[in-house]
C-alpha cells in the first residue's frame, strides 16, 4: 500500500479544481502520512512537467499531445 511518500498530481482547470481535491482529501483520510501535492496548469504544461518527471501523473480532459505519454479512462465528464 502506499502510506508514506510522496505524489505529486497536476490536473488541468476542471479536475484541478473540482474532482482532485476531493480525491486527495478522501486518499488522505485513509494514508494520512502520504504527502500528496497538487499542481494546477493547462494541459500543454502538465506533459511538459510529466516529461520533466516535475509531477508524477497528470488528470486532464482530452487526449496528450505527445506520444510518450499513455492516457488511461478514468471517468466520463459530468
């Protein structure tokens, strides 16, 4: 499990602001000696930062521009 570390999460405007906050909230509730930071960009500066290695996984809506990056389904915009 992950209950110490660090993890450094960038989201674009929706997610940053509305979905991944209270996830971070909910993660933390249950690993509260796991430091979770979170970074608020555009989507062009989150893979920017990803290929940087700047953050550890970005959320954003739509689909990476570069190819390095791989892009998982996590939920549908409501």
């Amino acid at each position: 499990g992950f209950n110490r570390g660090r993890l450094v999460i960038g989201g674009n405007t929706a997610p940053g602001v509305k979905i991944l906050p209270l996830a971070i909230a909910d993660f933390k509730k249950h690993h509260p000696e796991a430091e979770i930071l979170l970074r608020v960009s555009r989507s062009d500066q989150l893979e920017h930062w990803l290929l940087d290695n700047d953050i550890d996984v970005a959320v954003i809506l739509g689909d990476p521009k570069s190819a390095q990056l791989r892009k998982e389904h996590l939920c549908e915009e409501s």
